[in-house]
C-alpha cells in the first residue's frame, strides 16, 4: 500500500536533487524511499557529502563519461599488472 505525504523542502535542493535522480535514471520518490526504508531498516541517519570537483577536474570529468558513453579511449580490461603497467607507459 503506498500513501503520499507533504514535506516542505528548500526550493533549490528539490530541483538538485531531482535533476540528479534523473540523471541516475530515478526518481526523487524513488531516492526518498530508499532513504526512509534505509533509516528504518538501520536505525541510524549517515550523512555525507561528496567532494565536489574542481573546474579543471570536472571539465575532465566530463570529456571522461562522454569517452565512456562513444567508446572512445577506453583500455583493457587487463589480465595482469605487467600488462596495465605496459599501456600505461609506467
């Protein structure tokens, strides 16, 4: 049985927060059960937050998963460090 309840959230955190769940493919509905069922089933609130990237690092970032999504740059898999070592120059 589902039920809909009203929380008051900061206006800019909502819109975040469901961006982000979108991106992820969820949504916020989804995130915030998870959250819940989470609290519940551990009796306990972690609160963390990711470090954020730098302009430099996230530009990187993002040229990465572009990469990644093209499949363009992508190396290995790798069946021993000899060979990771040797692509990689080191």
């Amino acid at each position: 049985m589902k039920t809909t309840t009203s929380i008051k959230l900061d206006k800019d955190i909502k819109e975040k927060a469901s961006a982000l769940a979108n991106e992820l493919g969820l949504s916020l509905s989804s995130v915030i059960n998870a959250t819940l069922k989470k609290f519940v089933d551990e009796r306990r609130v972690v609160l963390s937050v990711s470090p954020e990237f730098n302009k430099k690092t996230e530009e990187k970032f993002i040229r990465l998963r572009k990469d990644i999504k093209e499949g363009k740059n992508i190396v290995g898999p790798f069946d021993n460090l000899d060979d990771l070592f040797n692509d990689l120059e080191i």
